[in-house]
C-alpha cells in the first residue's frame, strides 16, 4: 500500500520534510516512489509548496496520506480541492487556484531561531 508522508531531510536540529509517495513498509527516509512537495516548519510562517496534480494522482490511485500530512493538506487546503477533483472538477482549474493560494499564503518569510 502507497502512503504520502513526510521525509526528514536537513541538518541536526534542523528539520525539513520532503512530503513523498512511498510504500507502507519503506523506513523513514528510506526508498519513496515520487517527491511531491515540501514541507518547512521552521519559518514563519511555514513553507509549504505541494504538486497538487501528481497528489490527485497518487490520491486517486489509492495512496493513503499520513496523519501529519493530512494536517498539512488541509492547511494548504489541498483536501477540499482533491473533493472537488473527485466530483468531476478539472485539474487545470484546482492547479491553478493551488498556485494562487501558495502565491497568498508565502508571506515574507523569516526563519525561526530555536
């Protein structure tokens, strides 16, 4: 079974996430199939950039996001998108609205000092 989850990347302390499409029994950082975004905690506020399209993808096909990454989808409001894809909305539309929501969100960013 696929699962999109986080990946640790980044220096002691210092912690990024890749957000993956990987197999269930993979390890942490270990063998994942596609990257399908970013994910930075540490600044303010957090940075997330996501390729909505190949998420639909892996979603429709069956892939199970983690409890984490949901929390992060519906941040992003990827979530309440992928429904809309479901329901027959089309795919340029819901990429082209994630893409000006990402433009609104990114806030000058500054990065915490922990």
């Amino acid at each position: 079974m696929v699962r999109i989850r986080l990946r640790r990347i980044g220096l002691k302390g210092q912690p990024t996430y890749r957000i993956v499409a990987a197999e269930k029994e993979a390890p942490r950082d270990g063998r994942f199939l596609e990257i399908l975004g970013v994910y930075n905690p540490r600044t303010n506020p957090a940075t997330i950039k996501l390729q909505e399209d190949r998420i639909y993808h892996w979603m429709k096909n069956g892939a199970q996001p983690s409890e984490s990454v949901e929390k992060i989808f519906k941040t992003a409001g990827t979530m309440e998108r992928f429904e809309r894809f479901k329901k027959g909305e089309a795919v340029e539309n819901l990429v082209a609205e994630a893409v000006a929501a990402e433009a609104k969100r990114a806030a000058p960013v500054k990065t915490r000092k922990d």
